[in-house]
C-alpha cells in the first residue's frame, strides 16, 4: 500500500489568498517530490456541482464532494491542497472526519483587507446587492476553533505563507 | 512524475456484470501491485451527484464527473476501474478525450440475460412502469462501437472475464 498522502484544507473569505497559497505550497511539495494536486472550489465547481447554488445547503454539498475526491487521492499517497471557502464548521469537519491526514490551514485575512483587494469584483457586486448569497456580506463566516494553523495573508508574505505551512506540516510528521 | 495510471471503463446494461468484473480485476491488478481504485456508478452518485435523475442530460453529467475524478486518479499513477451503464456513446467518447490513457469494455452480457438476473429487481419495476428512465427498457443504450474489449458474462466466468481484461491491458503496454 502507497504511503497515505494529506488533505491540507485552506479556508477563509474569498479573496482571502486561499489559492494564491494552495499553489504555492504545491509547488514546494512537488519541488521536494511529493505528488500534489490542487482543489480549487471554483474550479471543481465547474466540474462537479454544475447546478448547485451558494445556499448553506449547497455550499456544505459542494465541499462534501470536494473532501470526497480529496480522500480518493489521498488514500493513493497525494498531498492534496483544498482551497475553498468553506463557511461553514459543520462541513469542515465532515470534511475532518472523511480523511485520515486532514490539516486544516485557517487563511484568516481579515474580512476588510479582503473586501479592498476585491480581486474579483465580486465584493463590489454583493454590497449592491447583485449577490445575495455572499460570504462575509449576506451569509456568515464560522472562524475556525482549532485549526491546525491561521495564516493572515495581511501580515506575511506568499513565501512566509508556504513556509508556515510548510513548517507546520513538518512538525505533524507529514512530510 | 509519477507513471501515469489507466481508467479502465466499463460500460453495459444494468446486471451486465460490471462490478463484478471491476472488483475482481482490481483485485488481480492490486495482487500484482498496481494502484488501484474502483468507482462503481451507484456509489458515486451518492458523493457526487445527488439530485441528479436519469434522464439523458443528468447521466451524462453524472458520467463526466466520474471522468473528471478518474482523471485525477490516473494522473497520479492509479488504475482506475468505472462501472457505469453510461449508455450514451457522447459523454463515453468525452470521458475518453478527458483521459490519456483509457480503455473501454463493453460488457455485452445481452439485455435478455440480464433482465433474467434482475439483481436488483430494477427491470421488473422498469418494465411495472414504476421506474420511468430506464436503460434497456425505457431508455436506448448506445452500443460502444470500437471499445478495446468486449465481456459477455453470460459466456465466460467471472475469472475468464478478468484474464480477458489483464491480457488486454498488457497487449496495449498498460501492464
């Protein structure tokens, strides 16, 4: 049997530097070998819950089958990095609860820092009320209570971000 | 890089034996020591597509997120074993180009002997008209025109069906 690989989950608002990070430190486990594999929320959206809406209900179903693929990749020794709001606890933690090596990496920028990148425009959209299901605007964030780490973006640098984590997964016996 | 895996796909009626054939083969590939990982229809419907139906659009939408997570896999160096009617020749030709290496078996077991199995008791609520989407009954399958093998289970055991399958893999270099 393959070494079990890690699901190292990254949540926090949008725009918070989730993806930014989770391609980063994929890059420094693939450079130091590990086989990684990047989950994007956006971009499994695409491909796995065309059709699902940003209620509660269909946010918490849509990580569910994030942690789902997650754990088939894992159990065959991948280093798999989640990037995806994720809101809300409960989900998180089923999410906890599917896979065996699950770090889960609170990217904690704050909401206003977040709201003035606005990388996508989308903050800008939801306060004029053309979102009206948006995290941090019209739904709520459940902070992590004890997240294996909380990386602030605000405060560090990408490469700082990494190695935090980086670090952090070092210290758990992961790499 | 990791070697790249293979999906094998394996497409047929209801009761055509798929699963059957998908267990025991990745159990003889496990025995030789290949990666491998099994995602049968049914249970993938149940992480991944719940509040899809059965109509055409809904399976293959169904069908293409199996691709999607069978490509993850694959890229990671796993084989992949799919059971799934997957009675559109459309989405099958897709989940092929979605993937680089992928074989695909037409488990013939015909209609006839599968309604006779009726595993499930699917075909007698089918044919009741208490299951209106239906493969082979209400709804067409679309015979796989060049598949890489065929596997009638009605003329060969369980075991043949899978030394069919390893020796296929094998002519193809997969093995």
């Amino acid at each position: 049997m393959t070494q079990p690989g890690v699901v190292l989950w990254l949540t926090g608002f949008s725009g918070a530097g989730k993806t930014t990070l989770a391609t980063a430190t994929a890059g420094e486990l693939a450079r130091q070998g590990y086989p990684v594999e990047v989950l994007d929320g956006d971009a499994v959206r695409e491909h796995l819950s065309k059709g699902l809406g940003f209620t509660q209900e269909d946010r918490n179903v849509n990580v569910l089958r994030i942690a789902f693929v997650a754990k088939l990749l894992a159990r065959h020794g991948v280093y798999v990095l989640v990037a995806a709001i994720s809101p809300y606890r409960e989900a998180r933690d089923e999410a906890r609860r599917m896979n065996r090596n699950f770090v889960e990496v609170h990217v904690a920028t704050p909401l206003e820092v977040c709201v003035e990148r606005d990388v996508k425009g989308l903050y800008a959209k939801a306060k004029a009320g053309q979102l009206s299901e948006f995290t941090g605007v019209s739904q709520p964030y459940e902070v992590p209570t004890s997240p294996e780490l909380r990386v602030d973006t605000s405060r560090c640098s990408v490469s700082e971000g990494v190695a935090a984590i980086v670090s952090r997964l070092n210290q758990l016996g992961f790499l």
